[in-house]
C-alpha cells in the first residue's frame, strides 16, 4: 500500500483510536426493555457489575418495558453512537423484525452487535390445578381449547412457543400478553392462566417448592436447571426448539475501536468464575463471541422466527 494511503487511512483511524483509550470517562448506561424481575433483569444485574470491572466504570441499569422491548430498543437506537448508552438486545428484537411492520427502527441496521452474553431455554409449565402431568396430557386439553396462556407480552419468544405448540400440536390455548415475565407467572401462581412458556430463571424456583408444575424445557437438550424435564422433542414434538437469549448492543456508527473494547471486556467479564456460578444458578447458558458471532445470531433468529410467525398468523398488521 502506497505510504500516503497509509496515512491518509491512519488519519482516518486516529479519532476513533483516541475515543477508545479515552473511553469510557464516565458510566455508561444499559437499557433494558423488560421490567424488574424479568429473565432479561436478572440476566443484566449479574453480568453488568464484573462487565463494568473490566471497562473500569460501573454500567448503570436502567430498565425501560414496554411494546415488547420496543420503547427501549427506539431509545437505543436514536441515542449517540458514543459507547456510553448500550442495549440489552434479545430473541424479541429477531421477533418484532416480522411481527409489526410499522417500527419505527430497523434492529439490524440500526444497532450495532458488541457481544452475545446468555441464553436460556424456556419451560412449559402449568399451574397445580391444570390436570396435565405431561406434554401429551397438555396437548388433549389444549385441543379442547379451554386453555389460557400467558406470556411476558406480544412477539415475545414464551408468545410465540405458544403460538408454535398451537402450531405443532392443533391446540386451541388463548394467548394473555403481560407487561414481562414477573407478572405473567404472578397470575400463573394465582391460577388466573393455565400455562406458560417461561424463561427457567423466573420459574425454576417455584417449580422446585411446587406451587408450580414443569413439564418439558424447549431447548436442543435438557437443562441443567431442570434436568429432570424432559426437552419437548423428547415429548414428542420434533423439531419444537426456543430459547430466549441476550446479547450487547450499541446505536450504529458507535466507533469500531469502542466496540472492540466491549466485546472484550464481555469476554472478560463472562468467563470469571463467579459470574458463570451466579448465571447457572439462575440457568442461563454463557454464550461466546464477539460482534461476528452476535450479527450471525441475530440473522439466523429473524429468519427462523420470522418463518413462525408466517405460520402462525401472529403478524400485526
């Protein structure tokens, strides 16, 4: 390359550079599009203390619920692409892509993939009164029709395995948005639903006292939360996989080198021993990469959901 190019491109690198050294001078904040408690919270409040370690700033959470994520992912992507306001994007944002057509925001041009952090299945479960001890058992009642779910709101990955076992299985259950996953599994335990496809983190502990019953995980394999549960293809619906999953994101044209520094303090902040415990604790499944592995996720998602959502009918016009 002649000796002028080089120069003339490491002009054109050196603000970029110097953002970086200099980055991040004072905290940054995370916006979150699910309220306190949500799989999508909990998952924030343990990774943000040891990513904000590595980034030698603390991260300061702001959870913003609302239209499925939506209010916060518009907020995220209008703010400046300076590195100091982040998203907490998930499986929903792949969703929304194909459930509404009117966003007002285009997710994968207008953010910008740091890092994937977590993913974790969700679990069928069914309040005590349901009278389903398995799949099969859920699937005669749910034919009937006489079945409500419900779900942490519209487009959400535990909306649309519902939609998809309504799909797969020729059930009839009637969908009940929440505003997130907290409130949804509020009236599950009062009995006011029947049934819901929850991120195990909000579930689990109530499946382990028995104010809840699990019957199957929808991941590839069983979880180690659960492992006792058999995967739904094990009960007899092949092909039926969901998971809700999370990864760091920044608004588009955030500096090359200040996404760099993320991603590696994401890599750092993952892989101490404390953070992994706290995260199989909750059940979430530490996920690898960097900006690559984050753009290929979200690409392979929106297709594949957008497919479901075909099928399903679930579109908003």
């Amino acid at each position: 390359m002649p000796l002028s190019r080089r120069l003339t491109l490491a002009a054109a690198l050196l603000p970029g550079l110097a953002a970086a050294q200099e980055y991040p001078a004072r905290a940054p904040r995370l916006l979150i599009g699910f309220p306190p408690g949500s799989a999508a919270d909990v998952a924030a409040r343990v990774i943000m203390p040891p990513l904000g370690q590595a980034l030698g700033q603390s991260i300061i959470v702001e959870n913003r619920p609302g239209a499925g994520s939506n209010i916060a992912t518009e907020q995220a992507a209008r703010a400046a692409p300076d590195g100091y306001t982040l998203f907490l994007g998930s499986v929903a944002n792949t969703i929304n892509a194909s459930l509404q057509r009117d966003l007002p925001f285009d997710f994968a041009r207008d953010l910008a993939p740091v890092a994937p952090l977590v993913s974790i299945p969700n679990l069928l479960v069914v309040h005590p009164s349901v009278p389903a001890n398995n799949v099969a058992e859920l699937i005669a009642l749910a034919r009937a029709g006489q079945l409500f779910f419900g779900s942490s709101g519209i487009g959400t990955a535990p909306h649309l395995s519902g939609e998809l076992f309504n799909l797969m299985a020729g059930a009839r259950m009637t969908h009940v948005p929440y505003p997130g996953s907290a409130q949804a599994v509020t009236d599950l335990l009062a009995g006011r639903v029947g049934v819901m496809f929850s991120p195990a983190s909000t579930v689990i502990q109530h499946i382990r006292t028995g104010r809840l019953r699990g019957l199957a995980s929808t991941g590839a394999t069983r979880t180690a939360a659960a492992p006792e549960l058999p995967t739904m293809i094990e009960a007899g619906l092949a092909g039926f996989l969901s998971s809700v999953w999370f990864g760091l994101m920044a608004p588009a044209a955030t500096p090359a080198p200040i996404i760099t520094r993320l991603a590696e303090a994401v890599r750092v902040a993952l892989n101490t021993g404390e953070t992994r415990a706290q995260l199989t604790a909750q059940g979430f499944d530490v996920l690898e990469g960097g900006p690559a592995e984050m753009a290929r996720l979200i690409a392979e998602e929106t297709t594949k959901w957008a497919r479901v959502v075909e099928a399903s009918g679930a579109r908003n016009n």
